[in-house]
C-alpha cells in the first residue's frame, strides 16, 4: 500500500489482464479429424453448443442417429454399427424373436422348430389345379363364359361314378371347374338345394404321391371322404377331404 500526498492510503495497481474475444453466438469449434479405431467401437459425446451433440471418434461408415435434446437433457445416441447394420436396441430385441445377431434363426431355420428342424412330410404339395363351382344352370354358365367373357371353355362331360357333369373353363394360371348334378344321388343336388343360385363347391390342388398323401392326412386325423382314391375329371385318382377338417372348405386332391 502506498501513500498518497493527502496522507491517505491507496492499492497498489496491478496490471489487467487483456480481454478475450468473444466468439459469435452459433459458431463453434471446427470438430477435430475422426480417430481410427480397431476392434470394438467405443463411442464419447461432445457438446458443441446448447441443444446439439456430436461424437467423436467415429468412423466414416458409421451413421449415428442424434436426437435434439429435451428439457435440458440430452437424448442418447442411437449409433448403428457397420457388421450388423442394426441398431444396440434392435440387437437386444432378436433373441426374444428366437434370431441370432447374425439374423439366422438359433433353432435351425424353420418357425415352430425347438433345436432342431422338423422333419418334412414324405408328399408335397402342388399347384392349383381347379376352382368347382355348381350351377344350377349348365347352358347359361357355359355362355356367359364363352360369349360373354372370351374364355375357352370345354364340352360337357359326364361323371356317373361322381355324380356330376362337369365343364372347365381355362384361365391360362388354373382353371374353373362347372359342376351340375347328374343322378338323384348327386352331391351337388343337396349343395344347390342350400344354394339356389350356385356358388364355390371345392378347390383342387395338386399332390406328387395321392397314395402316401392319405396315409399320412389319417395320422394326423384328417378325415378323407373316400377309403380308395377315384378317378377324376382329368382321369386321374383324385380324393376328397371333409370340410370341416379343412376349416370349411371341401379340398380334392388330385394325382399331379
């Protein structure tokens, strides 16, 4: 402390200390150049400025998704990695699924399978051959087909052993089968006492081996309409299975 000539004391000066530039509001630092990293990717935030975040460190591959900041709280960064192209969350979710990280499945490929495969049935199944509808009008389904439609349509032919008189009608994909009854016994006279106006009787659909087909639908209490396969439309041995084991539908099976 010194003395002033009036006799009172005064603080020694000191020297101040230069003021620092203050940097415009919403410029930031240029982000250094990104660090190589080998094996596992470790990830660190910075902040850049109030509500935005960064990392740094990260590789060029890697794309992480920043969400803004709320309340002053800064969301986590959800970073997908360049091996699995998923995201930590969506890994966490995939052995609840019963899928591997990888995206295989842990319990040998097929749904429903419990550490191993299920074994595949000794038959296979084919394309769609037919789509039956009764008529109960075979000249006027027949026309409307034809003349109205385009469509190639074959002669009528009757089925005695079945019943029916049958007509196809070509789509080019599969065809349409017009079934009107043939004999008091027909089972499309009692369909069309139900239905006065026709309508969907049956699907039929392929199988490579009828015989080993019906063995194994009875195994699984499949009930089948006849004891022997019959010969078809097509003159192949042709089955059919009940409805209400079909969950509705009347599904005919034909030798492909």
């Amino acid at each position: 402390m010194g003395i002033s000539p009036s006799g009172k004391g005064t603080e020694q000066l000191r020297p101040r200390a230069p003021a620092r530039a203050r940097q415009p509001l919403g410029v930031t630092q240029p982000l250094p150049p990104p660090v190589p990293r080998t094996g596992t990717l470790r990830w660190r935030r910075s902040y850049t400025a109030p509500g935005c975040h960064r990392a740094e460190g990260l590789p060029a591959h890697a794309a992480p998704a920043a969400r803004h900041r709320r309340g002053g709280r800064a969301a986590a960064v959800d970073v997908v990695t360049a091996e699995s192209g998923r995201s930590p969350a969506t890994r966490r979710s995939l052995p609840a699924a019963g899928l591997s990280a990888s995206g295989g499945r842990r319990d040998g490929g097929l749904p429903g399978a419990r550490g191993g495969r299920i074994p595949g049935c000794l038959w296979k199944l084919g394309r769609l051959n037919h789509v039956a509808i009764a008529v109960p009008d075979l000249e006027k389904s027949q026309s409307f087909y034809k003349d109205v439609l385009g469509a190639q349509v074959s002669e009528t032919v009757a089925l005695p052993e079945h019943g029916v008189y049958t007509v196809f009608v070509e789509l080019g994909n599969t065809k349409l089968e017009l079934l009107h009854p043939l004999g008091e016994k027909s089972p499309i006279a009692s369909f069309l006492q139900k239905n006065k106006t026709g309508g969907m009787h049956h699907i039929c659909i392929e199988v490579d081996d009828i015989k080993v087909a019906m063995t194994e639908l009875k195994k699984k209490k499949i009930r089948i309409l006849s004891e022997e396969p019959k010969i078809g439309a097509h003159g192949k041995p042709v089955i059919f299975l009940h409805p209400k084991d079909c969950h509705g539908v009347l599904v005919e099976l034909e030798q492909a």
